[in-house]
C-alpha cells in the first residue's frame, strides 16, 4: 500500500493525450484563473493583469513525444515514424493509443518472440521502419475502419505511484510542466501584483519550439520563465563526472546555461535560502538547451530568462519518473519570485 494521495489535478494532467500538433485544449484547466485564448499554432495562453505595463511570459510545453501513421498494410499492421524524440527500443512491447477519429484504439508494438531470435538479432538494434502496431484486426480494410494514415499515437496512459513520494508516467515531460504552470496561476496573488503575467501552454516543442517560437513573438514580453524537465542522472547509467550530478528529490533544478540571467538566478537562490524551498543547480550537457529557453531567449529580444526543470528519470520513455517534492518546490519557488517583482 502506498502511502501518499496524488493530487487529482496532476494525475488527471498526467493521464491527457497531448502529441506535437494536436495538444490536448487544457483552456478548461486555466480557464478559472485568468482569461484564456488558443492561437492558431495550438498554444494555450491564459492572461493576468493586463492593465499593467511590464509582461511576464511563464512558459510550459504542453505536448509530448509520439508517432504518426504513414502505411496500413493489407493485413492490417500499422506503419509509423517519429512525432517527437522517440528512441525506437523504447516502442518494442509497448502499449500506444492512437487518437482516430473512432476514438481511442488501443494495440501494440509487437516483437519477434526470443525463441526464434537468431545470436545476431539479439545485437541489432531496431529501427522505426522496422516496427509496426498490432491492434487486433485480421486484415488492411478492417484497420483502415479504425485508422487513417496521418492519425496521432501516444503511449497509453500507466500512471503508477511508486515509493517515496514518487511518481511514473508518460509523458512527465512535459505535463508536470503544465501542472506547475496551473498552480502558479492560481496561487500568485493578483490583487497585489504589480505586473502582467502570461500564463503560455505551449505546442510543438518536440519537433521544433514552434508555438513557443510564435508565442514570445505574440507578447513581447520584458521577462520570461521557462518550466520544464530535465535528465536527472541518478541512475546507475549515467555519469555524473560527464552529466552532472542531479537528482531526484533534491529540489527543483535550476540550470546555469548561458541563455538563463545570471541575476535571476541569483535572486532565485536568494528567494529559495530564505523560504527554506529546495534547490539544485546544474549546467546541462549540451552548450545548445534541448528545451525552449534558447528560443525563448533570442526571439524574446534578448530579455531576461530564467529556467526551472523538474529532474526526471528515463526521459522520453514510457516510464519516466519524478519526484513529487520537486513539482511543490517548483510551484512555490515560482510563486515566491512572482510575487516579489517589483517594477
Ligand atoms: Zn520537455
């Protein structure tokens, strides 16, 4: 028996289809904060505040990794390729849904059964085009009832509560982003904010920033926060002396990357010591971020950009995990830092 609750907003957020390009309409979700629009690129903007003169854009990308139908073959297996960085190991033996406009059909990446697997096969690694998706029909025009090329398929949901105040899910990344984005809406107080806050659930940042991109274009704003996940490296796998060492549970994690202000980060620290709120830092691997910051940051005007991640485990996997103290510490130091801005 596990011993805590989820909280029914995130497992309900956790458990939303939402691949690049057609994200799920969280509106209902942020709609009781501010006012809400969705652009034509798919990006769900909630506004606070918009008498005031200096705008905060706080962003979460709202879609996750997936695939599309390209060949239904007249046996009535399903073809696909990448929507998003998905490592194709990570398919073989999973459960998917893809979104058709029947509804949800459930099926399965199948696998050559060991028995028959010859020494070298069990060397190879598979590639996309060598997979395909099994949902039960006998033939082509059966699966094509069902399904058409171009339909949308995501992981199917497995939400699992695990030990230590942990979670396991698809789609962590980015859903813990539009989780934290939510409760930072609804918890800064408004009535004594002295700025404009634009409040952005992002699409298609798995295959390129793209809403992200049009958003802060949009806006314009004079400073930008940016939510997302990043690798932790607390698995035996990974090497901290190359990755750095990020864990969960730590905190929420804060990247040193060129693209985020050095001032900002310094008042967060200040904000997270002070509010006894934990915290790690960390310079990701890549000198180019693999989120939104960079895109953020240079079509933003160059204005200030500050990143929180959410560490987490098997990133772009069927199985990710997060620890839920980080989400809570994100939210608060978030709110903390909002409410402190004084212009
Ligand atoms: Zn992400």
């Amino acid at each position: 028996m596990h011993k805590i609750n989820i909280d029914t907003d995130l497992a309900n957020i956790l458990q939303t289809h939402s691949p690049s390009g057609q994200e799920y309409d969280y509106s209902s979700i942020l709609g009781n904060v501010g006012s809400v629009v969705k652009d034509s690129i798919g990006n769900c903007i909630c506004s606070i505040n918009t008498s005031k003169n200096f705008r905060l854009l706080i962003e979460a990308h709202a879609d996750e990794i997936s695939l599309r139908v390209i060949y239904i073959s007249d046996d009535g297996y399903i073809f696909f390729r990448q929507n998003g960085g998905v490592d194709p190991l990570q398919l073989i033996g999973q459960s998917v849904t893809i979104l058709s406009d029947s509804g949800e059909i459930t099926g399965v990446v199948g696998c050559k059964p060991m028995h028959i697997k010859r020494a070298e096969e069990y060397a190879k690694v598979p590639l996309i085009e060598d997979l395909f998706i099994d949902i039960g029909v006998c033939n082509g025009s059966s699966a094509k009832q069902l399904v058409k090329v171009g339909d949308y398929v995501v992981f199917s949901n497995n939400l699992k509560i695990l030990n230590n105040n942990r979670i396991s899910s698809k789609g962590i990344d980015n859903k813990v982003g539009v989780y934290i984005l939510s409760r930072i809406l609804k918890q800064i107080n408004k009535d004594d904010l002295d700025i404009c806050v634009y409040g952005v659930l992002s699409s298609q940042e798995e295959i390129g920033c793209r809403g992200a991109n049009v958003a802060v274009q949009n806006i314009k704003p004079q400073m930008i926060m940016c939510i997302d996940t990043c690798v932790a490296t607390d698995t035996p796998d990974i090497s901290s002396n190359i990755l750095g060492d990020i864990r969960l549970g730590r905190g929420v994690a804060i990247p040193l990357s060129t693209e985020n202000s050095v001032r900002l980060i310094k008042e967060v620290e200040i904000i997270a010591k002070n509010g006894n709120i934990k915290y790690q830092t960390f310079l990701p691997h890549s000198v180019l971020g693999r989120n939104n910051t960079p895109t953020l940051q240079i079509n933003g005007g160059g204005c200030e950009v500050l990143t929180l991640c959410i560490p987490c485990r098997y990133l772009h996997s069927s199985v990710e995990i997060c620890d839920i103290s980080d989400i809570n510490a994100a939210i608060s130091l978030a709110v903390r830092f909002i409410e402190s801005l004084r212009v």
